[in-house]
C-alpha cells in the first residue's frame, strides 16, 4: 500500500514543507517518458561486444543515467585499464546512438501523457532532466508531448560536466525551474538518476517501469516507489495534494 502522505512526512521530518504544494517537477526521459531502455542497452550491448569488451546486456541498465563517456570509461577501465580518449568517446557513442536509431523508434512510456497532463494543469513548472545526448530522441519531445516542455527547461548531456549521480543535472533543473529543493519533486526510473535527485535534496519518485527491482529504487534514496507509469499517473493527484497538507 502506497502512503503518499506517510512518505512526504518522512521527507521532510528536519525541514520544514513549502505550504502551498509543489512549483516544479524535474522529469527523467529514458524510461520515464520513452520506452527505450531496452534499445538503449542492446545498442550499449553489441557496441561494446564488437569491441571485443566482455559484458551482459543486464549491467547497462545499472549504468542508466550516466553519460556516454562515463559508461564508455567503464568499459574501457574494465577491458584497458584505462580511460577512452575523447576521440574514442566521440566516435564510440556514435555508434551506439546509430544502433539506437536503427532499432526503431521507441514507443511512449504508457501513462506518461497523463501523468505530464496533471502536472501541466497543476501549474507545477515541468523542466525535462536528462543524462541523454541522444538527438533522434530528444527531437521527439515536441511532437510526442507538445507544450510540456519549454526549450529553455531542458537539462540534457550537452548541458552536464559530472551526470548522474552526481546531483548535478537536477541543481540545474532546479536553477531552470527558479526554486528550491523542498519545492520540487524528481520523476526517475534507475537508481542512479534516483541517488541524483535524492542528493539534490528533492523528493525523489522512484518508478520501475523495466528489470530494475523496486528495491533498488528504495536503496538509492528514493522517497516513494511506485511499480508502473500507469501506477503512478493514477496517484499522482493524491500526491500532489498530500504536498498541501
Ligand atoms: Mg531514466
């Protein structure tokens, strides 16, 4: 049983809550908006194998959230011992993000819409927080959910030094968004993005919407989990009402 109100109290036991609700919410992309982890992680997965690096499709959903170059630098400091030059990177991620593209388009997270929807007519700011550099993707965002997310609140991996975990893309969100960190709640899928916004000191959603373990979620820091989008659209209102108690 999911206690919304229960969560939020744990949260914010040493600091006081912002009494008239949440301004923002800083929102994940892969896995959370798309389904496409799994392209993600078979394109990580045969880019890797033709390398020659020995490695399960299973562990890139760990990396989930990291950039490019720092899931490329896990391989090449597992295979090499060393770091990949920034040429390698450059030319490695290519052609992953090309074995990306060649699998599809992924479909819409079902329930994202709604979930995007009720944050929109709540006027809660929606800034779009994301580890990606992918631009077949990122091009999407307009056409899939039009008028969520304003062009100047998009966080992604042009805009990052350190990824996630670091709290940095969401300390970004949260200078896009104009508020505070008790003012706003992060939207994740993976336990890396979750450990990012629970370091930025955000109430921080977890939802699992592939292979990752619920407790996972829990693990990271995440201060609610819920087991789908669908799930979590639903409750949504509830949650957004326990913020005003
Ligand atoms: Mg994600």
């Amino acid at each position: 049983m999911i206690d919304e109100k229960e969560a939020i109290a744990r949260h914010f036991a040493k600091t006081p809550k912002p009494t008239d609700g949440i301004k923002a919410a800083l929102i994940d992309m892969d896995g959370v908006l798309y389904d496409s982890m799994k392209n993600h992680t078979a394109a990580w997965f045969r880019m890797a194998t033709e390398l020659g690096i020995e490695c399960t499709r299973n562990e890139f959903y760990g990396y989930e959230g990291m950039t490019g170059a720092a899931t490329i630098n896990v391989l090449f400091q597992r295979a090499y011992g060393r770091d990949a030059s920034p040429e390698e990177v450059k030319a490695l991620y290519a052609r992953k993000a090309q074995y990306f593209v060649e699998m599809g388009e992924p479909q819409m997270m079902p329930g994202a819409a709604q979930m995007l929807n009720t944050l929109r007519d709540a006027g809660i700011t929606r800034v779009l927080v994301t580890g990606s550099g992918q631009q077949s993707i990122l091009d999407r965002l307009d056409r899939d959910y039009p008028g969520i997310f304003a062009h100047d609140k998009r966080v992604t991996a042009h805009d990052v030094t350190h990824g996630k975990p670091d709290p940095e893309p969401y300390l970004k969100g949260l200078q896009m968004a104009g508020c505070n960190a008790r003012e706003a709640i992060v939207i994740e899928n993976a336990p890396l993005g979750v450990l990012a916004g629970s370091r930025s000191g955000c109430f921080t959603v977890g939802i699992t919407t592939g292979p990752i373990p619920e407790a996972d979620m829990t693990a990271s820091g995440a201060d609610i989990v819920y087991a789908s989008m669908p799930e979590f659209a639903s409750h949504l209102p509830s949650l957004l009402n326990a913020f005003k108690d």
